[in-house]
C-alpha cells in the first residue's frame, strides 16, 4: 500500500486523515514532531506527507518538506498550519508543497487533496509497471535492447544460429558476450545438445591442454586415471571460449584442428579422436592487433571470425538504460521481495550521465545495490548516487592497441549532491561483502572469474576482498 506520512501532535487531526487515507487505500504513518518525521525518514520512503509546519524553531514542518523532496521529488506533501500567512503559504509552495491549508482543516478540501494524492501515486506506478512490461518486449534471450544496434544483433543471431559452426563475438567487458553465445546455442540445431563454457583465462596454463582435450592414463604426474576433454564432452553441442585472447599460443595449433577437423588428440596418447562441436569464441581484445603482433595464430583468428558479432559498449547505446533498468528493478523487487516500482526521473538523468565502464554488468551492480539501499517504492537519486559511488567499478576503455584498464572505485559524483550517510556506508560495505562473498562461492574460490562476473579486475578484487577483511 502507499505510505502517507502524518506529522502533527493533535491526535484529532491524525484520526481525521487516517480515515480519509484508508478509504484510499494508504498506509498512514505517524509522527507527532518534525525531529521524529527525520528520524524515520531515514528508513521510510512516503509516496505522500502530511506535516504540520510546528509553532518553534526546533519542530519545523519546511525542514521535512524539504527532506522528502530531496528523497523522492516527485511526492507531494500538504502542509498544515493554526498560523497560515501569505508568506509562510508562498514558502512552502516554493519548497514544493502541493497545497498550504490553515487549521482547523476543512474535511471536504482534506479529502479532495488527498485524493489527487492517491491519483498521482497510481499514475506514477502505472507509468513504472508500463516500462516494465514495455522492457520484457525488447528482452532476447536475456539480453535487452531496443537501440538499433542491439537490434540489429538480435537480427544477426536469428540469422546465423541455425547455419554457424564457428562465431568470434567481440565487446567490452560487461556487455553481455555469454548471453549471446547462449542465445546463439538456443536458436541453433544443437540447442538440445550440451553448451559447454570454458573460461580461457582461469585455467592454469599447465593443466589447459587436459581440460580441453583429455588425456590418458600414466601421460603426467598425478594422471592415474585417463580423462576426457571438454571438446569430447561437446560433441554434437556447443563450446563456448570465453576469452580466447588469454588462450596459450602452444594451444592454438591443436585448437584449431579441433575447431577445423574437429579432431582431438587426449595428452599422452597418439590416437585422434572425433568432436563435432559449434564453436563460440569471445573476446575483449582486438585480435586484429594481437594477430598482426605475433600472439594469436592468424589461421586460428580467421577460422573463428568467419561470422563476428560485435557487442557495443552501453554508453554508445543509452537509449537502452531505462528499459535494463526496468527490467533489473523488476527482478531485484522479487529477489528482495521489496515493493519497488521503479526509479525517479532525478535517478534517471544520473543512469543516463554516467559513464559505465563496466557496461551492463556495471549498471546491474549498480541497481542491485540501490534497491538494497531503498525503502521505498521507488529507487531515488540518493540511493542510487550512494550504490554508484562506493561500488568498485571495471574501468575498462578501448584504445588503438587493444584494451586498457585502470583499477579502481567509480567516483562517478551523485549529482544530487548527498553523500552517502554512514548508515549507508554500513549497509553497502555489508552488500558488497555478500556479494563478493557469494560470487566466489559460486566460482570455488577462482579470482580470474570473480572479478571477471563482478566486471572488476583482478587487482581491484584484491583491493576490495583487503578492504571488507575476506579471506583470500
């Protein structure tokens, strides 16, 4: 239910504006004193307020005015006053009030203001439950967009998947290359076979040739058992090589030829065996340049890039953010079991000004924590400023010579200009330790791919698991 805020010491006033506001359909809220009223604000969101503007210095009803605008522009309160004046009414309708009423309040304009109250907030949650559906239309396959380019790339996928056997997707980390291949694999004639994924950037270098390709029994030390690769384990599916630029040149040969003949020799053994397999290759570097330098195999390079499908970073498609936004305040709402709507149009205009170097998995991130800061309906340009400013960021751009990174926090400014409060500061550092904390779980404790999923580097992982006291 909606959550009207009442602040006035007269408990004749509260009883009258509760009645009006259950038949509403709100949630009424009560404080007797302005200092109270701050006090909870700091952990309740009102869609609307009623405040009396107090007769002292210490109980004055501006000051909450003023604070709930700041937390959600777009609420309207009513301010109430024994004392109204001309002036004191032209004050509280520059600080953005909806209406100035003098008491003893008259019943009939109480309940006409707080209707247009009730109006407004189904209006606006009507609009937020709009973008929301709006968003699920541009949703493929996990992947969001109704940018051209992102269309386009929807277009291509329908159009390869069923014929491809080999796709190099490039694009910056965090724009989603894993969603691709997957829809690629569902839209294909292998969709009912297995999708593999290997991870070519956190896997020892030592044991790579192994997990690719098997090998028999007595072939090393430790290989007591004969083992099979992951290209055997494939066949007749889908192998994903996600980061394909960090694979080994000693691999490359053997790489190809699996990808090529699709044959594979198991480590020790001089037997070449059959793996028919749809090869999906994907990269944050410039293999062009890494070819031409001499670190990826040319050959290897044109047998994976017969089909290339390029992934463009967010900030070249912005027209896109409100619908990802909409589509992960959704999903976080159900996670969290919050009843979040939506964003402020002030927490908008931050999302559509910041610069996301870490991309879509960036502004997830991003979101998450902001709907774990809120205790409103909506997400506001104060939570969403404190999720952006203390949450560790990829900083990944791309230059002439492949990719550059710099580690690092985002000090994106909450244009807003709040800080975030130290309760805030608590409450994420307490996120981000779960976060970080569960993300390892999930990958066994493997840094290469945490950091890859958190969209961090590695050194910035390492920063932040010294600064939350994980154990490494």
């Amino acid at each position: 239910m909606p959550i009207l805020l009442v602040v006035d010491e007269d408990p004749s006033v509260v009883d009258l504006v509760e009645r009006f506001a259950s038949e509403l359909g709100m949630n009424v809220v009560k404080e007797t004193n302005a200092s109270a009223a701050l006090a909870l604000l700091a952990t309740v969101r009102p869609d609307g307020a009623i405040v009396d503007v107090g007769r002292s210095k210490g109980d004055d009803g501006l000051s909450v005015l003023r604070e709930i605008k700041v937390l959600d522009p777009q609420s309207h309160v009513i301010l109430t006053s024994a004392a109204a004046t001309i002036t004191s009414a032209v004050e509280a309708i520059k600080a953005g009030a909806l209406d100035y009423i003098q008491k003893p309040l008259d019943p009939d304009r109480l309940r006409d203001l707080l209707t247009t109250v009730s109006k407004s907030i189904e209006r606006r949650e009507t609009l937020l439950r709009i973008d929301a559906e709006v968003a699920r239309q541009f949703e493929f396959y996990g992947l969001i967009g109704r940018s051209p380019v992102m269309q386009e790339l929807f277009d291509a996928v329908r159009r390869f998947a069923p014929y491809a056997r080999t796709v190099l997707i490039t694009g910056e980390t965090g724009t989603g290359k894993e969603l691709v291949a997957k829809a690629l694999h569902k839209l294909g004639p292998r969709r009912e076979r297995r999708l593999i994924t290997v991870n070519c950037s956190a896997v020892v270098e030592t044991l790579f040739e192994s997990e690719l390709f098997g090998h028999v029994r007595g072939a090393f030390t430790g290989a007591s058992e004969s083992k099979v690769g992951l290209f055997e384990h494939a066949d007749g599916g889908t192998m994903f090589l996600d980061e394909i630029g960090e694979l080994p040149m000693t691999l490359q040969p053997k790489l190809l030829r699996a990808v090529e003949l699709g044959e594979v020799q198991r480590v020790g053994s001089l037997e070449t065996r059959r793996a028919d397999v749809f090869a999906i290759a994907a990269t944050n570097r410039d293999l062009r340049v890494a070819s031409a330098a001499g670190r990826f195999r040319s050959d290897l390079f044109f047998r994976l890039s017969m089909i290339e499908l390029h992934i463009p970073p967010l900030r070249d498609r912005r027209e896109d953010i409100p619908y990802l936004t909409a589509a992960f305040v959704r999903e976080f709402a159900q996670r969290l079991n919050r009843p979040l709507k939506g964003i402020t149009p002030a927490a908008e205009r931050l999302l559509q000004h910041a610069p996301w170097p870490g991309n879509v998995r960036e502004l997830r991130n991003v979101i998450e924590r902001a709907c774990i800061l809120s205790d409103g309906r909506v997400v506001t340009e104060r939570e969403l400023g404190s999720a952006m400013s203390t949450v560790p960021a990829s900083s990944e751009s791309r230059t002439a010579a492949g990719v550059r990174t710099s580690d690092g926090a985002n000090d994106f400014a909450n244009g807003s200009g709040h800080a975030a409060s130290s309760a805030d500061a608590l409450l994420m550092s307490t996120a981000q330790r779960q976060q970080i904390e569960r993300v390892l779980s999930q990958v066994s404790g493997n840094k290469a791919a945490a950091a890859k999923q958190l969209g961090i580097s590695r050194r910035s992982l390492y920063r932040w698991l010294d600064r939350l006291n994980i154990p490494v």
